[in-house]
C-alpha cells in the first residue's frame, strides 16, 4: 500500500475554503468593531479634505481584532476615489528604522534604495508624497527596536495620520516625550469580545470555511467558549483548522468530537510561541533567563550588560515585559529588601493563564 492510498481525494475535502480560517484573512466586513474603525476613520478623514489627519495609538490584547480592523477600513479606502497613499508595515518584520525607510520605499515602489542612507530614503519618500496625504499603520509598534523613523515621520512629512497598534497599554508610557508630543495621539482600546460576539465571529468563519453539516452545533459552542475563555480569536480559527484536519486525516465526513479533543490538545503548544519566532535579542535574554533561574530583573540585567548587551535598562524591561506576555517566561513581583521592590524571572514552558 502506498503511503497515500486512504487519503481523501481533493474533492472530498471538508473544507470549502480554508484561507478563510488564515490569521491574515481580512472578511468583507469586520462586525462588532463597527465604533472603532469609526474613529479610525474620523481620523484620518481630514487627509480627504487636504489637512493633516489625527494620529492614533490602538490597543488591547492579542487576537480581539486589532490589526484586522485596521487593514478592513485600509481595504475600503483603497476601494475608494480618493487619492491618498497607505502603508501598513508590521515592526516585528520591519525593527529598525533603517528597514521602515526600506520598506516605506519598498511600498511606494521606488527600486533604487541600494546604498542609500536613512535621511536619503526618507527624502525619496517624502519626494514621491508630494501633494498627497498618507495612513501609515505600524503594527506590534512594540517590537520595533528603535523609534527614530516616528519622530522623523512626524516631522518631514505634512498630511498624515500616522496609527501605531500594540498588544501592550504599558507601552504608551514608554514612548519618548520628543514623540509624544509630536504624534498628541488619540487612544482607542480594543476590549476583549462577549461570548456572543465570538459566536458570531467564528460561526461566520464556519460557513466561510466548510462545506455544509461537517461541524455539529454543539462542537462549534465549544470551541467559541474556549475561544471567549483566552480572550484570542485566533485560537477558535486554530482548533477548527486542527479539528477538521484531523477529521481529513481519518477520512471522516463530520467532525466529531475526538477530533476537537486532540485540537485543543495541543492548544499549549499552539499558545508558546516557538523560541525560533523571537528576534535576536529576546532569545538572547531569555537564553540568560533560562541559565539563571529564579533571579532578580536587575541581576539579570546585570548578566546582560556583563555578555556585551547593548540595550538600555528600559529597552531591557520592554523585552522582559513582551518576553512574559508571550507566555515564554513567569514574573513574579516581590516586595521588602533594602532595594525595595523587585520581579524575579523565571523561564515557563506553558503560557499563563
Ligand atoms: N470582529 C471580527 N470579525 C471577523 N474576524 C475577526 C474579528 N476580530 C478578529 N477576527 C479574526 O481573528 C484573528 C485575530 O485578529 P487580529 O486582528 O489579527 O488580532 P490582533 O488584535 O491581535 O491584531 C484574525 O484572523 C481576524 O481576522
Ligand atoms: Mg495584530
């Protein structure tokens, strides 16, 4: 027997469409952020009329809808008459200000960056907007390892709305005052979502995604309210991705419930990021973290520096606080001492809840 002999055949799948199940998949319409991609909007609505737009700073926790409400009003205006040049760049692909030129070029389709310097890229950039306003979104704006191109952005360029997202309110207070008070940001959080609107959310997907009657009612409720208890919409797209091939994998019609089972299963899994998705520097202090188990932040700090680190105390602190939201290491605040309060880390295997 051949080692593919019992598969189902391509038009047996159960799936009708899975890129609908994508993270990047951005829907006709995003329900349930109808107010939010309002104020975005508004925003930006000045750039229509010839002025400077608002800037705006959007956050909330992973997975409630952020980036793709964002790219869904982007999507509209793109579809729209008016003339104004959009940009979305994500800082985790894009970390230094260096790269955002490259990529600001990059987007507006101007080839000729080899050997430029930074103020010659944001020359060509600010060349080609002439006359024009822009969006520009900086998505996981956190992770970006320096924020000059903010302050330059804000400054050499006329009509903008410049949108930052991040998973993380404490970052707000970490940005530079020279930024700050150029940006004068408005705020928008991203809440988590109701029971009811994860319902919503991922029943559209099912219909979206599969063929007719392969998920039972029951199985769907399931996964929404596992989806509601983590607050992350990504996860009900993952146990129906995983349930369903697993389905595939039998040669089972219907999803049935051993299936969901081993999907949420390996849900710990799917919520600890792998080490090989961190940029260098945070697996370079989580690599110390996980030698020097159980010790104070300024200690490790200390090792840090001792290695040859380059980062800041503050930068440090940043990775550290991204380092345990993303469920790679344990923090734990202590009191007393003759230095005062302190966090200790420690390296953890499974995400927190
Ligand atoms: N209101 C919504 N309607 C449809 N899909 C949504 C909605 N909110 C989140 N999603 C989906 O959930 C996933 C996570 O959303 P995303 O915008 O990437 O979250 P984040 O807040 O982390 O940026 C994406 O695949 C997105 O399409
Ligand atoms: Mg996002």
């Amino acid at each position: 027997m051949g080692l593919f002999d019992d598969m189902l055949k391509a038009e047996e799948t159960l799936f009708r469409n899975d890129d609908a199940l994508d993270f990047e998949f951005v829907p006709k319409v995003v329900p349930f952020r109808e107010g939010e991609q309002r104020e975005v909007v508004n925003s930006v609505k000045p750039l229509l009329l010839s002025h400077t737009g608002r800037n705006i700073i959007i956050h909330g926790p992973p997975g409630v809808g952020k980036t793709v409400a964002v790219k869904h009003v982007l999507k509209e205006l793109e579809e729209s008459d008016w003339d104004i040049n959009l940009f979305y760049i994500n800082c985790w692909k894009k970390n230094t200000t260096y790269k955002v030129m490259l990529e600001l070029c990059e987007q507006l389709d101007f080839k000729f960056t080899q050997n430029k310097k930074i103020d010659e890229l944001l020359r060509v950039v600010k060349g080609l907007l002439t006359g024009r306003g822009a969006v520009l979104v900086f998505d996981e704006i956190d992770k970006a390892e320096d924020y000059d191109f903010l302050y330059l952005l804000t400054e050499e360029l006329y009509h903008k709305s410049i949108i930052l997202i991040t998973n993380h309110k404490e970052w707000i207070a970490t940005i530079d005052d020279r930024i700050r008070s150029r940006l004068m940001p408005g705020v928008i959080e991203f809440k988590p979502y109701t029971l009811e609107e994860v319902r919503g959310i991922l029943k559209e997907r099912v219909k979206l995604a599969f063929q007719e009657g392969v998920w039972e009612d029951s199985l769907v409720e399931e996964v929404c309210r596992i989806t509601h208890k983590f607050n992350d919409v990504r996860l009900g797209l993952f146990l129906l991705r995983e349930a369903a091939m697993g389905a595939e994998l039998e040669s089972s019609p219907r999803i049935k419930r051993a299936h969901l089972d081993k999907a949420i299963s390996r849900i710990n899994s799917f919520m600890v990021k792998a080490d090989s998705q961190l940029g260098d520097q945070s697996k370079e202090v989580l690599d110390i973290i996980k030698e020097n188990p159980n010790k104070k932040i300024g200690d490790i700090f200390l090792v840090y520096k001792e290695k040859g680190g380059s980062m800041s105390y503050r930068s440090f602190q940043r990775k550290i606080k991204s380092l345990s939201d993303n469920g790679f290491i344990e923090t734990k605040r202590i009191g007393g001492g003759k230095e005062g309060n302190t966090t200790i880390l420690s390296f953890t295997k499974g995400k927190k809840e």
